[in-house]
C-alpha cells in the first residue's frame, strides 16, 4: 500500500511529527520533491530532532528513500546521516540516480536573483534550491548518476563552471575555483556511492512485496509551483500529484491521500496572506506555536484558518483524510475565527483566485467561534477525542464538514504522545 502525506497551506503545517506519527506502520518512507529548504521536527519523549532534507521516518529507522524530484545539498545530508548514526540510529538510505544535485554556484545565483527581483522576490532560503531546479529544467543540471561518474562529471562541470562564472563576473561576485568545487563534490560522489540506486525500480519492487510505503511531502499546497501564489511559490510539485512524478511510481498505486491542516494560517515569506493578523492575536499565534522557521529562524506571518484555500486544496489534491495539527495553540483565546469566503470589490468570492493581485485585495469572511481555555491533556489520553472540550470540537467538525473531508487525526501538542489517532493511514 502506498499513502500521500501533503502539505494544505504553506507548509510548517506539522508534517514532520505526522509523517513520524504514521511511519511507525510504514516500511519505506519517501521525499518526492523540494530540498533542504524544508524544514521538518520530530519530538519523541524529550528528544526533538530536526531534519531539513532526510525524510521524517529516520527516527523510526525505516528504508529511507530521496526520489528523483528531490534536490540535495550532499553537505547537509551528509550532516543529517552523521547526527543521527550519533544517536545510535541505523540509517537506511537509498537516492535517486536521477536526483539533482545542489551545487555552490546554486547559492550564488539565489543570492543574486533574490536581490534582483524586487517585489516579485519569494523570500527564498537562499540554500540553491530554485536555481538547481532551473538547471534541471534547463538541461544542464548534475545529477546523482552523474556526480558518481567521475569522467562525466568533470566534463559537465567544465562546461558549467566557465558559464555561471560569467555570470557572477557580471554582478561583482568571486568566481569559484575548478579544482576546488571538484576535489569538494569529488569525495561527496564517493561517499554517496553507496547509497545511489534506481529508486523507482527499487520503490516498485518494494510496492510488489506489499510493503507500505509513505510518501513525504515537503512545504505545502500553495507553495506548489503550478497551482500555489505563483510567484511566491517553491520551485516543485507540493502537491498529491508530485508523489507520482517525484518518485516515479504510477498514480493509480496511490491509496490515501492526507493533507495536514493547521488549525491556524502561517507562512514564511512575501506574497498576500488574506487572514494575517497584525495584532496581539497574531502575535499569540506566533509565539505559543513557535512559529519560527526550522530552516531559516525567521518568523512566521500567522492569522486565522482560512478554509477557502483549504477547499481548493482538496481540489487539487483529492485528499482522503485530514490531520489536524496544533489546535493546542487556540487555547485561552475567547473567541476562535476560520475565514469561510472573500470580499473583493464588494462581491463575495468563495473559490481561491490565481490572480495575485485580487488575492492581495481579499478580505475574509470569517465564522467565529467560542474559545474553550486550556485543554484537559490527562483527560484527553483517557478519552480521546470526546476528551477535548465541546467548543474545540465544534471548531473541528466545522472544518471536516465544510472541507467535506474526514479527520483522520487531531494533534494538540508537539510530542509524539499528544495525538488523537481516529483512522489509520495503513
């Protein structure tokens, strides 16, 4: 069985500890698309882990799989491997032959692109991440299969090099030496050798054994480069469809499909947040959800739940279920909002728009609910979800019925232990 776990909003929506909640009946866990500009926690006990490119089921050390649509700095996930062979954990990794790899010069030219843009910059990571992907989309990008071939991968980098050093030239930026990125990658290519298979024969093959298989998503639905804020978006597929490409695997394999809902609105970057709060409210979303980025530290834009761009979530992803995640963080609040439609120009608007500039003009419309102060967390483990308060329920059930999608699980803590399982994913 193989089952989709995706972002809805824009990411930081708690995909790590879902993703780790359900590995533990998985086999394989996936990354299908992004690179270490995502950033996942995992807390187990008092242990918090944090992963920026090594997919959430390590902890649980199952066969670990960097599919094709995947980008990776070698650095980092040599980093990420070693923290946790550390800890005592075996880890059990495969990447894709396919996979491209991020380089330095990618860093450069983020920096630069980023400073150039204006307002149409996206707040990237500055990690490389999109300039490799346009590499990739140009056909000149270093692959996996390629960094283990030494002979190929001197030749494509002295044909690559001349070209982005021009470039830095143009912009006041230091080259970067031949033999200097080669010797670097050089021994990257040798360590990884290991680990380079043909991973979607290898995730087929898996499939055919009848062991489940969970697929990672990384950031979030409206960061999707086709269907997200374009151009406030990342540069690959966020959404259910992305599995089926990133990893190569057919799409009628793909069973469930769940799509990680907080119970608030949070983004990193630039780009129109219509439920942002400016307020103290706000800033109590902020600060007890700890909406700081994993990757980057930068604080987070939060505000409301805003439904309308869940619904068109579902739409495109055709999500099977819900994970719901910190609903803790609503509590002491005395009045909760979800925004169920917009006003632009004075018309009400209940679909998510394309275009930038009329989502920028969007004001919700929102439904209130009453709050219900601080969560039993004793009499919810007892209780499970009839432990949580009515009102909290009410605000649940509100966001199943209107999404039309069930709640697969509620989440109102950050550890492993403080979840509300209602359906299992295998």
């Amino acid at each position: 069985m193989l089952n989709v776990i995706i972002g809805t909003q824009w990411g930081d929506e708690g995909k790590g500890k879902i993703t780790d909640f359900y590995a533990k009946k998985a086999d394989v866990v996936v990354r299908f698309q992004g690179g270490n500009n995502a950033g996942h926690t995992v807390i187990v006990g008092e242990k918090v882990y944090k992963f920026h490119i090594i997919p959430s089921g390590s902890v649980e050390e199952k066969i670990l799989i960097l599919g094709n649509g995947v980008v990776v700095d070698p650095k980092i996930l040599l980093e990420e491997i070693e923290a946790l062979e550390n800890e005592g954990k075996t880890v059990s990794l495969y990447i894709s032959e396919r996979a491209n790899v991020i380089m330095p010069y990618h860093k450069i030219e983020d920096e630069i692109y980023e400073e150039l843009k204006g307002n149409l910059k996206a707040g990237t990571t500055k990690r490389g991440i999109g300039p490799c992907y346009a590499d990739k989309i140009a056909r000149f990008g270093i692959r996996f299969a390629d960094l283990i071939d030494d002979e190929v991968f001197r030749e494509k980098l002295s044909i690559i090099l001349p070209m982005k050093n021009k470039i830095f030239k143009t912009f006041g930026k230091d080259p970067l030496d031949y033999n200097q990125v080669h010797e670097e990658y050089f021994k990257y290519g040798k360590i990884f050798k290991e680990y380079v298979a043909d991973t979607s024969l290898l995730l087929n093959k898996f499939l055919n054994e009848g062991k489940n298989v969970l697929m990672e998503g990384a950031q979030g639905t409206h960061l999707d480069i086709d269907h997200g804020i374009y151009p406030y978006t990342t540069s690959s597929h966020t959404v259910a469809g992305g599995a089926s490409i990133g990893a190569g695997i057919p799409p009628q394999k793909i069973g469930k499909i769940l799509g990680v809902v907080k119970a608030y609105t949070s983004r990193v970057g630039t780009g129109p947040v219509p439920t942002e709060l400016k307020d103290k409210t706000g800033e109590h979303l902020r600060e007890r959800g700890k909406e700081y980025g994993t990757t980057t530290g930068r604080p987070r834009r939060c505000g409301w739940l805003d439904l309308v761009m869940v619904k068109y979530t579902h739409r495109i992803n055709g999500l099977t279920g819900i994970a719901l995640t910190k609903l803790d963080v609503l509590c002491e609040l005395e009045k909760v909002k979800a925004a169920t439609a917009y006003e632009y120009n004075g018309k009400k608007i209940e679909e998510f728009p394309a275009n930038m500039k009329v989502l920028s003009k969007c004001k919700p419309v929102y439904k209130e609910f009453e709050g219900w102060g601080e969560f039993d967390k004793e009499k919810i483990k007892k209780e499970g979800y009839k432990g949580l308060p009515e009102q909290a329920r009410k605000y649940v059930g509100f966001i199943s019925s209107f999404i039309g999608v069930p709640i697969s699980l509620v989440s109102y803590g950050p550890k492993r232990s403080e979840t509300i399982l209602l359906e299992e994913l295998f």
